[in-house]
C-alpha cells in the first residue's frame, strides 16, 4: 500500500462490505465492480497483516479481528470524509 488515500480508500471497501454483507452489494454501494474492491480489500489485509473478512458462499463475514477493527475503521473513514468537506469550504 503506497499511500494514506489508498488506506482511507481501501478502508472505506473494508466498512462498505461488513455492512453490506455481501460482495457484490458493497461494490453496487460504492459504484464499482467487484473484482477492485476484492483486491483493495486484499491489499488492507496484506498492509495490516490479517484477515478481515470471511469470503463465503453467501456472502462476506468479519473475522473476530474485522469486528474488532471496525469501529476504528469507521471513524477514520468519517474522519476523512469530514476533512475533504472541511477543505473544501
């Protein structure tokens, strides 16, 4: 991962999916195919060096490390978002 807007990126995948549930409904939810928000998700596992989601027949699942991750991803993610709003006034 080469940069901080590829970790807030990737992150928001990371949220998007855990509260989707599901693939495919959390790339429809950002506007994208799958197959980049698989791979950006992937990355953030390699980055942070576990597992965060259960890939399932039916869907996606946290892992007990993507439970506990979350909160803090969420955060950062609105945090973020809240700065480019900010900056851009």
């Amino acid at each position: 991962m080469n940069s901080g807007m590829d970790l807030i990126r990737h992150l928001r995948f990371f949220v998007t999916v855990a509260e989707e549930g599901h693939f495919g409904r959390a790339a429809a939810a950002l506007d994208m195919t799958q197959p980049p928000l698989s791979q950006g998700l992937r990355r953030l596992e390699q980055h942070i060096g576990t597992t965060l989601v259960h890939r399932t027949q039916r869907g996606a699942v946290l892992t007990t490390a993507g439970a506990t991750l979350l909160p803090r991803a969420r955060l950062l993610v609105d945090d973020s978002e809240r700065f480019l709003a900010e900056a851009e006034r």
